[in-house]
C-alpha cells in the first residue's frame, strides 16, 4: 500500500467471503499512513524484520510471531522500524479489503493522492492526516 507493493496470499472468494491474508514487504522506515476503517478488523503480524503499530495514540513494536488486533473504527498504521527490509502479514476481515487493495494497486504517489483518498473512501476506509474526500 501507498508505494509498497502487497501480495494477496488467500482473497476473500477462497473464504466465503470472510477474510483475506496479505503481506507487504517494506523498506526501513516504510509503512502506511494512519487509516480508519468502517468495515473490517485486522490482525496484524511479522514475518521478517522489526514493526511497530500505532493505535491512534502511542506506536507499539510488533514482536517476531507475535499479534496485533486493529479493530474497525480505530486509528491505526504500520512502519517498518527496523535497519533492513521487513515483512508484514495481515489477516482483514470481510470481503472487500482484497478487492480494494487490487484497485488500490493502479495508482501512483504521489500525483494520486487525492485519488486515492477518494478511492478509499467508496471501501468505508478514511485517512485523518490526508485532506478529506473530494466531494
């Protein structure tokens, strides 16, 4: 997301709909900006390198295997916080968050900004620090 391309590991068609599994390799200091989303949960955990979450209020590094839960209607980003490369893996409920990121997929920062705020906000997904939806 927002540069950093993800990999749909399991799409919400192969679970009834019920969630889908995505990873997204980041580079240091790398990670997405805060969001809300009105529709879905997420789980969050690392695969390789050193995360950290924010929950709207204070950043919490993510330990090796360990789980964050993002609940819907919160405040929520990742960041790659270690030296190297690192891979983050999320579970989203739902069946719509894959089908977003595939759309998400076509556009390019950072001219699409406000495309993409636009874009996120058809999916119930809103960005507090990035100006609203157009109109």
């Amino acid at each position: 997301m927002f540069g950093e391309p993800v990999e749909l590991v399991l799409t919400s068609d192969k679970t009834n709909g019920m969630f889908s599994i995505g990873r997204q390799t980041c580079k240091p200091g790398s990670g997405t900006p805060p969001h809300v989303h009105q529709h879905e949960d997420e789980v969050f955990s690392v695969v390789t390198g050193h995360f950290e979450i924010f929950n709207g209020e204070s950043w919490t590094e993510i330990p090796k295997n360990g789980i964050i839960f993002a609940p819907r209607g919160g405040v929520h980003c990742f960041r790659n916080c270690g030296d190297t490369d690192g891979t983050i893996q999320f579970i989203c409920s739902g069946d719509r968050f894959d089908i977003f990121l595939e759309g998400l997929s076509r556009y390019v920062l950072p001219q699409d900004v406000q495309a993409i705020v636009d874009y996120s906000a058809t999916y119930g997904i809103t960005y507090p620090t990035l100006p609203p939806p157009s109109a």
